[in-house]
C-alpha cells in the first residue's frame, strides 16, 4: 500500500488551497482525535484524514486516494464496531462534521447529510413532530447505521431506516456525483437500502417522516433471579404484540452502577397513552420488579435511554444472529453463562422484531430478513485493557452454546470484525448476487471495500 511518503507534496498543498474541510496527517493537531472512533479496540493510523465539509470535498478526496493508490475508508458517525470507518496507512474519508439538515414539514421529509447522529436527527425532526426508525442508541451515525438497514424501537410501525430513505446523494468511485431515487436509478436504490457502503461515499440521506411526538417507553427491571421466568414471560408476551409495541428483553447489570445483575424488559409504545397502557399491562402486572422506569416520554428520549451503557471509547466486542426461536434451552443457556461474564458493562439482549418490517418483500430492498421473530445480540463492552481476552473469550463461547437456536441471518450493523465472507452472505441473504452485479456496475475495483464487503461480481 503507498502512504504520504509517496504523495506528491505539490499535489497536496493544491488540494488543501481549494479544499473546505481539512486534510490531517499524523503530526497535525486534531489527528488522534479524529482517528479515533467509538470502539476504543479500534487503534489505527490513517495516512491522511480528509475531514470533509461537503460533496466536493468528498470528490477530491477519493480523487487523491485512488491517484496515490491509497486505501480508502469512510467514516460516519463511527459507530461500526469492527471499526471499517478506519484504515491503517491508507486515507479516512471523515463525514463527521457533515452536520446539515433540513425538514420539510409539508412533504414530511428531512435531508440530513452523512455526519449526523441520531440524537441530532432527532432533536431536528422533534421541532415538527415527526420521527422515523433511528438507532437506539443515540450517538450512533445515520449515514452507516441506515446503509446497513437500520432496525430500532419503531420498526413495528415503520419499517428500517432503510425502508425510509427516499433518496441519497452519492459519490462513486469514478467521482459522479448521484442523486439516487428509485425513479434516477433502481438498481443503485434498491442496494442502498440496506447494502452497506459498498457503492460510494453517501453524503446526504432523504427520509420520509412520520407524525410521532411522544411514546410511552422505559424499562422495567427484575432480580436475575427470575431471568428464566422473565425470558419465558417475554416470549410469550412478544408473541401477540400490536405494530406499535416493540419489547426487548435483556440480561444485564443495573443502570445506576451497583453492579447488581437484572433481567429487564425494555420497550417503546408508539400508540396513544390509552393504548400504550392497556397494552403494556400485563407487563406492569408481571412478577416483582426491583426497577420501573417506565412511561409517557418525547420520542427522542427512548433512544438516548441506553446511551450510558455504550460509552465512547469503551471497549468493544459484539456477536449477534437471529433466531429460529426463543427455545427453552437458549434461554437456560442465556440464564446460566451470564452469571459468569467478566464486565458489569456486558449484556445478553434480544431484539423482537415484527410488524412493519415483516411485510416488506424479502427482494425488494436489499435487507432480506423480513420474518418475524427474534434478533440475539452481545454488545460486550468493558473498560480495562487488561480484561480484553476474558471478554472476547467469555462472549464467543457464550454465543456459540447459543447456535442450536441460530436462524440462518445475520444483522448486518452488528457483525464484528472477525466475521467472514459467510457471515455477510448471511446478512445479504438471497440478495447477494444481485448486490454483487450492481457492485461491479458502480465500484468494479472495490475501492470502497472496508466495509461488509459485497466482491464486484
Ligand atoms: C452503541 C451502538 C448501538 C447501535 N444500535 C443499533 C441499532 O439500534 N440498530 C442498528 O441497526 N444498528 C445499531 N448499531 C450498529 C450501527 O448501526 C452500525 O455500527 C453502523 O455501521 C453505524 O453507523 P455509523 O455511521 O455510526 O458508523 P461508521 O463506523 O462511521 O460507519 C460504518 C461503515 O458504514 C459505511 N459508511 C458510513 N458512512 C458512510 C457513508 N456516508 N457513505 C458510505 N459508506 C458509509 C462504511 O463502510 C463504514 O465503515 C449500533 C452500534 C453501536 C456501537
């Protein structure tokens, strides 16, 4: 791979005249800091950063990287815990500071450019009360987030992000410039709902909104003790739940950082107060909670409800699959390993998923995974350096005594950076071949392939 030593000087200090953004090399201030991403694990040096401020910069960007034969990664709220957004000697495309958008309230729309968050996202759209399915943790990116299919808390009522997205402005790899709609270009449209990074740098994102102001959501906490009734309770429970109602159970430690160990069930109603009450009481009546925070919230407050539990820079290491089913022995299983995990910040999560993200046609975007059911996630995070290979070690083992109840997809946003060609055919599914095809029409080189990379076919 060529680093800054073989750029041509000249060529850099024409490109940092015209260039809005700035361009940073090792020695510059802000470099360390911009390198860094949310993932502490993730400890590489690119040889440039090309801090963008728009499109153009963009262009020129990936015009330096593939005229110096640079590797080029894209960052955008550098949330993906395998940490693509970073490459080692090559140059970073950083849309972090890419922080425009605009709503339009009559259309119910918003075009938000790659380097927002979801907490920014949301505070905007909040001003006209509208929302659409964002991250449920608030610091995560759209730009990746939504590339990679986008599930959260209102996905019952309106599908992924991706299922949202109404139009990207794209970069290629030969520097066009798109606006991708369905009518522009079908093909490239379909792939970026939900086919990752692999056909360009996204620099701005339009969604349809929906009317939503307020949720009644939180959390409700039992002793781990009862974790298997909970678990039973939660299958059950999730079996007849309405679109409006999305109900996560999880094994975890307590919020208020005692350590204490829990089995709690965390969930969003998108309805009225009325419905939301009437629905969610069986959950109130349920065993004998040591912890309720649960009630009538501003939506933006469900999704940063969790944002204590991933801070930046912690360390990282996450497994995730869907299920076939919630079997009684993956949930004794579950019971038994989490009583020996190394990190307070660990967890054991399932995610239900159903309602609006299961009527969709498994081709008609790029995520293939339409069936109702349950997602398994192990987002492991600790802080201490020291603890890295007791937590690695403790979350594969536990996830693979979890492989009996293994459905055959795998959530992309969530696959790690041990994962192989396998597991990214599992998160494209029956769309893989055709994502390949428009791969090889619009990035034939595979210049953008850190990422969960589709091979040019
Ligand atoms: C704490 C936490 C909570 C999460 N919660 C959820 C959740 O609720 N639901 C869910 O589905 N996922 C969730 N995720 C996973 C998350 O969606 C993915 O990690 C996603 O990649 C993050 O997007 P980003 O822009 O922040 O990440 P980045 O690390 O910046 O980007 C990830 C990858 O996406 C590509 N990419 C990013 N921006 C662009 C762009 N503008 N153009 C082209 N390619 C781009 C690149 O390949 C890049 O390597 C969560 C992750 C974390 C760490």
């Amino acid at each position: 791979m060529t680093t800054m030593a073989a750029l041509d000087s000249e060529r850099l200090e024409a490109l940092a005249a015209a260039f809005s953004g700035s361009l940073l090399q090792a020695e510059d201030n802000g470099y360390d800091e911009a390198r860094q991403i949310h993932n502490g694990l993730i400890d590489k040096r690119p040889a440039l950063i090309a801090r963008c401020q728009g499109t153009a910069d963009v262009v020129e960007a990936i015009a330096l990287a593939r005229e110096a034969g640079l590797e080029v990664s894209v960052r955008g709220g550098g949330h993906n815990v395998a940490g693509r957004a970073v490459t080692d000697g090559g140059l970073m495309i950083d849309l972090a500071e890419m922080k425009g958008m605009h709503v339009d309230p009559s259309a119910r729309t918003i075009r938000a450019q790659a380097g927002v968050t979801w907490a920014e996202f949301n505070r905007e759209t909040a001003l006209h009360g509208l929302a659409v399915t964002g991250g449920q943790v608030s610091t995560t990116g759209i730009a990746g987030y939504t590339l990679g299919g986008g599930l959260g808390w209102l996905m019952g009522v309106y599908g992924l992000a991706s299922d949202n997205l109404l139009a990207v402005e794209l970069v290629t790899a030969k520097g066009d410039v798109l606006n991708v709609t369905a009518d522009s270009n079908p093909d490239l449209c379909w792939a970026l709902r939900g086919g990752g990074g692999n056909f360009g740098v996204a620099t701005s994102f339009v969604f349809q909104l929906h009317p939503l102001t307020q949720i009644v959501g939180g959390l409700i906490a039992h002793p781990i003790d009862a974790a298997g009734d909970v678990l039973r309770f939660y299958r059950d429970f999730t079996s007849s739940t309405s679109d409006e109602l999305t109900v996560h159970c999880v094994l975890a430690h307590a919020p208020d950082g005692s350590g204490m160990k829990i089995a709690a069930l965390a969930l969003c109603h998108a309805g009225t107060p009325e419905e939301a009450e009437a629905e969610i009481a069986p959950i109130r009546a349920f065993g004998s909670p040591v912890m309720e925070m649960l009630g009538p919230m501003p939506y933006p407050a469900i999704n940063a409800m969790l944002d204590d539990g991933f801070p930046r820079g912690a360390l990282s290491y996450w497994k995730s699959s869907f299920l076939s089913e919630l079997s009684d022995s993956l949930i004794d299983e579950a019971v038994t390993r989490f009583a020996s995990t190394p990190s307070t910040m660990n967890a054991i999560l399932i995610e239900q998923y159903h309602g609006a993200v299961t009527r969709v046609d498994p081709t008609a975007t790029a995520v293939p995974h339409r069936t109702a059911g349950y997602n398994l996630i192990m987002p492991s995070t600790w802080l201490d350096p020291a603890d890295t290979d007791a937590n690695i070690a403790w979350t594969r083992e536990t996830y693979d005594a979890f492989r009996p109840s293994f459905a055959e997809g795998r959530w992309l946003n969530y696959l790690g950076d041990d994962e192989k060609v396998d597991a990214v055919r599992a998160a494209y599914g029956p769309n893989y071949d055709r994502l390949a095809q428009i791969k090889r029409e619009y990035d034939p080189e595979n210049v953008f392939h850190l990422n969960q990379n589709i091979e040019p076919a």
